[in-house]
C-alpha cells in the first residue's frame, strides 16, 4: 500500500504543475499578444503606406490584427489565435495575398518571418505567465 499512497502523492504534486483550461487560456493568450505586437511591427514597416494612398476611410492592415482566446471555431479549450480581421475589407485575404503572392505580386512571407523572429518573445511571455500562475497569481 506504501507504493499506491507515494504514487498518489506524485500524481497530485504533478496535476498542480499542469495547468487547467482557463489557466491554459491565460498562458497562451500572452503568448498571442507577444506575436501580434510583432506581427504588427512587421507588417506596418513592410506594407504601411507604400504607394502614398489615401487609407483614412479604411482600418490599415498593422491595424487590423486581432487576438482571440479561443480557438478557430470559438471554442474556450485552452488555446488563443491571432490573425486579421475580415470586417469591411478582408484584411485576412490581403495579408494572405501579400504574403504568399500572387501572379502580379512577388510575396514577401512577412507573416512568416514575424512567426519566427517571435518565437522567444512568444515563450518567454507564456512562461512568465506560468510561473505566475504556479506562484498563486490570478
């Protein structure tokens, strides 16, 4: 019976080191906000204002980043989104274009370098948030 008490012990040490849902949702939703603000910067210095257009009566695709605690569908399970918002133009469809190309314009991957170079912001955040979690934080 020792064995079954010490594995108990073990296994309840280690549920409190994994995070529940809204725990989860936190923790990723800091590591969405990391790779916005990155994606933002990216965007703004490669797409912002190129061709000196007038885009006051249109919400400028920087500006058009979002973040989601949620997934894909809108289901709370732990995980957070970041992508463009679709209202008035399609921001999402712009981007896409822009970034992988079409048959006029060479695509420039700026969505994908943003991913990469915030990739260390991206965890350092979450892991932050972690240890905060772990410590007691709401």
């Amino acid at each position: 019976m020792e064995l079954d008490k010490a594995l108990d012990e073990w296994m309840h040490d280690v549920n409190k080191l994994v995070p529940n849902v809204k725990q989860r949702q936190r923790i990723t939703f800091v590591g969405a906000e990391a790779y916005k603000k990155q994606l933002h910067d990216v965007t703004k210095s490669k797409h912002y204002d190129q061709n000196h257009t007038d885009t006051s009566k249109v919400t400028h695709l920087a500006d058009a980043i979002v973040t989601s605690n949620t997934n894909i569908d809108y289901v709370r399970d732990g995980t957070s989104i970041v992508g463009f918002i679709k209202k008035g133009i399609n921001h999402a469809r712009i981007a896409g274009m822009l970034n992988d190309g079409t048959k006029y314009i060479p695509g420039d991957h700026f969505v994908e370098e943003a991913r990469h170079s915030s990739k260390r912001a991206v965890l350092a955040a979450q892991y932050a948030e972690y240890k905060r979690i772990l410590r007691g934080g709401k």
